[in-house]
C-alpha cells in the first residue's frame, strides 16, 4: 500500500477518506484500502477493510483467520465462502 490515496481516487474515480497508513507488507486482520461498489450510488467508494472473511455463521472472530484465502475452483462452493463470493465483492488495491 504504497500509492496515494489522491491517486487511487483518480484512477478508479472513487471517494472516501481511510485512515490507513503505507506500507509494503500486509498481514492478515490488518487493514487494507479496498475499492467497491457503493450500494444504491453510481459511485465507488474507496475505504479501509480487514484482509480476511469472517462468516455469517461465525461464532467468534478467530475464524477470520482460517478464512484468509479461497481457491479459484471452489470458492464458489465452500460454505465459508459461498455466500460472500455471490453477493460482497471488492478491489483489493495491489499497486507499487
């Protein structure tokens, strides 16, 4: 997370303000500037989410962490993932 967050507004004519620092290493449950869709709006935001899925289901918050990746061929089956792949998507800015 190295780019501006002027830059990244311009170049996905996106809006928002994150309180997110640079940085060129990105652990899991941190936080990371991601770009979505704004729901009900012609826009795109620009905000601060945690890398990380934590599932409807999830009792507590120590899941996120057996959640971090999906494979490409079973992401949309896997429970853990299934409902979030259908309907919750976003950019995850990776940019140097």
């Amino acid at each position: 997370m190295t780019r501006s967050q002027k830059k990244l507004k311009e170049s996905f004519n996106a809006y928002g303000e994150v309180d997110v620092f640079p940085r060129y290493n990105i652990a899991p449950s941190q936080a990371v500037i991601t770009i979505r869709h704004a729901a009900c709006k012609a826009v795109r935001d620009l905000l601060a989410m945690r890398w990380g899925l934590l599932p409807s289901w999830a009792k507590d918050m120590s899941i996120g962490y057996k959640t971090l990746n999906a494979g490409a061929e079973t992401v949309a089956t896997t429970p853990s993932f299934r409902e979030a792949f259908k309907s919750q998507r976003c950019l995850v800015i990776h940019a140097n």
